[in-house]
C-alpha cells in the first residue's frame, strides 16, 4: 500500500490536494451565473484576428435582502460575458433572447487606453455556456 508519509494510507498528488480543507482553501477564481440573455449575442474579430463572441446575462438577486436605509434595491444584475474558445462561441452562437442559461467560467476585468483616457470592465470569461430552457415563441414568429 503507497502512502503519502502521514501514516493514512492515502495517495496524494500535489496537484491535486486529497484533504478537503487544503481545496476549499486554495485559490480559485470561479464564476456559475442562471440568467436570462436579454439581447441576441455578436459575434467580433478583433485586429489581432481573434474571434469571440458576447453577450449579457440578467440574473435575479434573492428575495429578501434588504438594501440599507436610502439606497434604491436592484432586483437583477447584468453581467457581461464573453467566449474566446471554439466550443464556446459554438454554444453562445446559437442562444436568443429570452433564453434561460447556466454559464461557468472566471470573472476579468480588463483594462485598455482610449481617447478619454483608461478604461476597465469585469466580465465572465466563459468556459461553458448551457440553454436550460429555450424563449417560448410567439403566435407571430416564424417556427425556427
């Protein structure tokens, strides 16, 4: 039996910590988001000849969270999200509005220089994108 010297009779890598405390403590930098995709993705190549694609998801704050005294309550957050990876664009591609999604990934913020001086913004960089449920179409709409 391998062991891993403290006496347990367990293997470890050290990529990959066994005890449970070790991974809940390492960093991480991990995003899960359920929303809704208010607007139709778009897809950009960059001068760099990069392609991605972006799009936003609404997601609703839980009920019941109070805002302190004078601060107007927001009921939803809007997050940016962008797919750099072939599967991704893929999947993102293919969602409309209305359209209910589960997306992972990691939170960015990304900074650039413009006319008016620097800018930044934080945005979900999407590993994967996943329709839970698909906009009910309209009596009006064509079937797609």
């Amino acid at each position: 039996m391998a062991g891993n010297g403290d006496g347990g009779g367990t293997t470890s890598s050290p990529a990959r910590a066994t005890d449970g405390a070790a991974d809940r403590t390492a960093p991480r930098n991990e995003v899960l988001l359920v929303g809704r995709v208010p607007a139709a993705p778009e897809q950009r190549e960059l001068p760099s000849g990069d392609v991605l694609v972006t799009w936003r998801v609404v997601v609703g704050r839980p009920a019941g969270r109070r805002p302190p005294e004078g601060v107007r309550a927001t009921t939803v957050d809007t997050l940016d999200c962008v797919a750099w990876t072939a599967s991704a664009r893929r999947a993102a591609s293919a969602l409309v509005a209305g359209d209910v999604v589960e997306v992972s990934g990691a939170l960015r913020r990304r900074f650039w220089r413009a006319g008016a001086g620097a800018g930044s913004r934080c945005e979900v960089e999407v590993c994967t994108v996943r329709r839970v449920s698909r906009r009910p179409r309209r009596q009006s709409e064509p079937a797609a």
